[in-house]
C-alpha cells in the first residue's frame, strides 16, 4: 500500500468511549510522555510545522486526537503522559480512557511508542508499553531527540530502552529526531511493513 502522509486531516477529539471511531481503518496509535516530542513527530512524518500541537498545555491531557492519512488510516495521537502537575482527577480521566481504548477489541493496528532517546525509560513508559503488549498489538519505539545524544552514547541508551522496556527481538527500536528528520523513513518503512502483514 502507497501511503501519502502530506495527504492529513484532522477528524475529531474523543474524551470518551462513545466517541471512539470504530469504522475498521487501520489505527496507528500514538503514545508518550508528556513533552517526549510526541506532536513533534506527527508532525515530522505528515510533514508539517504546527499539525499536532507542539508544547500543548497540560490540561489537555484527556483526550484522544484522530488524524486521517490519505484517507486510509488513522493516526490516533493518544494523550501524553506523567506530567508532574496533573491533578489527581484529571490522571484518574486519563486512566479511564486510555484502557477503554485499550480494551475496545482489535482498534489498534500499530503502536507507536515515543520515548526519550536520552533517558531510561520511566514507569509510565514500561506501564504504557505492556498496554500496547497486552492486547497483542505490534509496538514500533522511537527514541526521539537522538539530536542530543553524543554519538558514543547512542549504542548503550538503545540498549537500555530495549532492556527496560523488555523489547522482544522482533520489535524495532527507531533511532529519531523530529528536529533533524533522522529516522523518518524508517519509521515510514516500519508502519508501511506492518500495514501490509
Ligand atoms: P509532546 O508534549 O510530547 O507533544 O512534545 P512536543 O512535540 O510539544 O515537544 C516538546 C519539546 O521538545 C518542544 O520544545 C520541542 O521543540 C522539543 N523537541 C521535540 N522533538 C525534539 C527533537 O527531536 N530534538 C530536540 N532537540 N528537541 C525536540
């Protein structure tokens, strides 16, 4: 399947359940820390500058964000996570909509995880990981701002996510900057490999 990415529209905000689109398009669902750069690489890959917002304010944390690519699938931009400031109640919303999300039977066709190419992986990212591995979806990992990496130091913290997040040997760990480009064909390539399956 050819997919044009510059082909993006926006379809709607789901705060809850009833709102999920169920029309059976493929579901590429994306996933990250609050502030990884999760808006940053939608918009890297659909290449635009201000497509998902970049440096959304936390209060918009309980929501999840359709994008239709070439009218084909959706990219569902999953709200960010672990963001010290959030109230109790807004977490608790969070909770709540992310495992009807999760649990709506067969919606995701591809994960896409974002994590710091910088760090170890947080509790929150190896919680939102086993989300992805428990219903059986495949998990794509980009470890975005690789930017800010010396290159001697990109080996190891590869490793550490693969470690941490406990990575079978078959799931990708994508090298990414969404500042620099690094890393989007590959991304491209992966979603397109498991479109096709
Ligand atoms: P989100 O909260 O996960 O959607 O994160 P944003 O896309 O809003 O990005 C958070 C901050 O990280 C912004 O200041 C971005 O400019 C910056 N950022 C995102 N991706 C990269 C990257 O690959 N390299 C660098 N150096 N900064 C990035």
């Amino acid at each position: 399947m050819a997919i044009n990415f510059n082909k993006v529209e926006f379809i709607l905000s789901a705060a809850s359940e009833k709102q999920f689109v169920r029309d059976g398009m493929p579901q590429l669902a994306f996933a990250g820390r609050s502030n990884v750069g999760k808006s940053s690489v939608i918009n890297r890959l659909v290449n635009r500058k201000n497509f998902a917002r970049v440096g959304a304010s936390p209060g918009k944390t309980s929501q999840i964000n359709y994008f239709k690519i070439d009218g084909k699938l959706y990219l569902v931009d999953l709200p960010g996570y672990g963001y010290a400031k959030v109230s109790k109640t807004e977490r608790d919303r969070w909770g709540k909509l992310m495992e009807n999300y999760f649990q709506s039977a067969g919606l995701i066709h591809l994960g896409v995880q974002i994590v710091d190419a910088r760090h170890k992986p947080t509790a929150d990212d190896v919680t939102m990981h086993d989300y992805f591995v428990q219903t059986g979806c495949p998990v794509v990992i980009v470890a975005n701002k690789l930017d800010k990496l010396k290159a001697r130091e990109i080996e190891p913290n590869l490793a550490q996510i693969r470690e941490t997040l406990s990575l079978r040997d078959d799931e990708l760990v994508i090298p990414f900057s969404a500042e620099k480009g690094t890393g989007k064909e590959q991304l491209i390539a992966a979603i397109l490999d498991h479109l096709n399956d």
